[in-house]
C-alpha cells in the first residue's frame, strides 16, 4: 500500500471532480430557468421541496395526470438544452 493510498481522504473529492460537478449544476439551473411557467413549477416542488405529484396536482388546480406531462415535457426539455451546452463544450475544447 502506497503513502497516497493510506494518505487518500475518501470523504473529499477532487478540485476537477468539484468544478465539473458545478459546472454541470450551473448548465441544470439555466436549462430550468427556460422552462415554461407551470415545468418551472412543477420541477422546483417536485425536485427542490421534495413533494409527491399528487401533492403538486393539489397546488396550481391541475390533475395528477396533468402534472406527470408537465414533468415529464420539462425533464425532456431540460435534457436537450444539457445536452446542447455540452456539445458546445465539446467544440471549444
């Protein structure tokens, strides 16, 4: 066993481990920034107050079905503008 492995504190991460994950949460706010007013909803009591769908069918008056098409259209166009901001990365690296 070497020195770095006895000296390798697993409860921190590495600097570059750090930035990426910032970089990614960065790319995920902004995606959520342009979502439409009820995916914008719908995304922060889903994922940032942690409530049921159910639970969210009750807040703005739509139905649970509703809500599920409103979450699962914003995962989707959350997904294409991640996707695209690391594409771009790609070409400017």
């Amino acid at each position: 066993m070497g020195a770095n492995e006895i000296l390798k504190d697993n409860k921190t991460t590495e600097p570059l481990d750090t930035l990426e994950l910032l970089e990614e949460q960065e790319v995920l706010e902004r995606a959520v920034m342009y979502l439409r007013p009820q995916e914008k909803l719908v995304i922060t009591l889903y994922y940032y107050e942690d409530m049921l769908l159910r639970e969210i069918a009750d807040v703005p008056i739509l139905t649970e079905s509703r809500i599920s098409q409103i979450h699962h259209g914003a995962l989707l166009s959350i997904r294409a503008k991640v996707n695209k901001s690391n594409e771009a990365q790609e070409v400017q690296s």
